[in-house]
C-alpha cells in the first residue's frame, strides 16, 4: 500500500492530517520492519544476506533552526548541508544509493526524517552535525544509550523503540566511523560514543550521529577545510561496515507475497 492510497482513504473517512501522518509514519514503519531482520543474534544463525545498499544522509537542522551558531556567524545547519554533498558524491562512487533527508534550507521534522529512512530496505542512516563545544578540529560519533527491547507482541514495534533492535549494528557502524574520524582529526575519541540523539531514536536502521567541532571556530574556512576530510572518513567508515550488514530473512517474512512488502 502506497501512502497516497492510504492517505487518500482515510481522507474519505474524515480522519485528520496529522492523524492521517501518524498513521502512514506507522505504516511505513509497520512495512519496514515486517520486511526486515531485526536482531544481529538471529543473523549469525544462518540468515541470508540482505545487503547494504541506501544511505541515508540527515544535514541536522535547517530552515528556521540554524542549529548552533558561532560568534563569527557559523551556522551549524549551513556546514552540515555542505558535508552531506560531499559525503553523497564520495558514497556514490562507491556505488551506495544515496537519499538526503533535506538538500536545501527546508527543516523536516524528526519523524519525516527517520520515516524516510524506514521506508528503505538495506539502508543506514547518518545524522550530520556541528556543536556549539569540544576540541576544535574533532569529530565525535554518536549512537543512542541502550534501549529495552519492545516486547515480541505480533511483531509490532512502537515508532519510539524504533532504534532498539538495531543497536548493536549502529555500534558497529559508529566504531568503523569513528576509527576512520580518529586517525585523520587528532584528539578524536576513537570508539563511539552514547548520547541522546532524538533523531535516532525512532529510526528502524543502523543509525549514527556524527558531530563536528565547532561552530565556535574563528574563520569558518578551517571548519570548512575539516569537510572533504570528514566526507572520506565517513565513506571509508561506511566501506569498512559493509560486509557486517548481514540481516536474517526470517522464514514468516520470506514466504510473504511481494504485496506485502514495503514498497508494492
Ligand atoms: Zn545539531
């Protein structure tokens, strides 16, 4: 079922926009994950190999929130749409599918943004920042803390604990991202770190957040001379993740008919 069919009958049925969105974010979601692998443990019991195929870039902010602002005018939602375009155009020569969840100044919000992710099959997600603190010349990569498994119900997984099956992957994924980060910006952690990133949260894929420092910077060309390099750690990153992006198709999802699957 596409969301314009869906939209469109319960447009019929007097139901409100934003009622109409929750539900298509929850269909989505529903599609995504009926469709998809949901724990690493399972796919080291002989699950077949998905693939990783989409990335999905998310420039943080934008539109009428600049993100962190520097005394000398940087905007964090300006550098971050830079780094995405060169993140793309490093990720397609590698042959990666690439959709961003904003190309200009526009501000999705977060359930937009992780709604375009769970729409994908085989894809990641990558939220790009800049902040406001830290070690000037540093890059920090983020995964949410732990999150309890949503209880095996039928198979429905509550948009919020979207993330938490996909965590060990995006601690894998954060790792490779942040070994690469380390090696090129000196003072960089060299694993990844935890922290609160709404965004990730209800995204049904591996998903990091990657954090440059800082807006606070005086020229805004060293921030920008920080970007190609940043943009090839990430790829390398990513590269280097590749193989570890083995998903199980559990027999129940295998047998369905392709109607039933995310994208008819
Ligand atoms: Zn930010």
């Amino acid at each position: 079922m596409t969301f314009d069919i869906l939209q469109g009958v319960l447009r019929m049925s007097g139901l409100s926009r934003k009622t109409i969105l929750g539900l298509c974010a929850a269909v989505a979601l529903l599609c995504a994950i009926a469709a998809r692998p949901q724990s690493s443990t399972s796919a080291q019991s002989g699950g077949q190999r998905a693939g990783l195929k989409v990335v999905i870039l998310d420039p943080a902010h934008g539109g009428a929130d600049p993100g962190a602002r520097g005394t000398g005018g940087v905007r964090e939602s300006d550098i971050v749409l830079d780094l995405a375009s060169q993140v793309t155009r490093g990720l397609m020569a590698q042959g990666f599918q690439v959709l961003q969840t904003r190309t200009g100044n526009e501000n999705p919000s977060f359930d937009d943004r992780s709604a375009l992710a769970n729409a994908q099959t085989g894809a990641i997600f990558l939220s790009l920042h800049v902040s406001s603190t830290g070690l000037a010349g540093t890059v920090r990569v983020y995964t949410v803390p732990d999150m309890a498994l949503p209880p095996a119900n039928g198979g429905l997984i509550p948009w919020e604990q979207a993330q938490a099956a996909y965590l060990p992957l995006s601690r894998k994924l954060g790792n490779a991202v942040q070994g690469e980060l380390a090696q090129k910006f000196k003072g960089s952690p060299t694993e990844v770190q935890t922290a609160y990133v709404r965004q990730l949260k209800t995204t049904a894929a591996p998903a990091i957040a990657v954090e440059l420092s800082s807006v606070s910077i005086q020229e805004k060309a060293d921030l920008d001379k920080m970007l190609p390099g940043v943009a090839e750690a990430i790829v390398r990153g990513v590269v280097a993740f590749r193989p570890s992006y083995v998903t199980p198709i559990s027999p129940a999802v295998a047998s369905q008919s392709p109607a039933a699957g995310p994208k008819p």
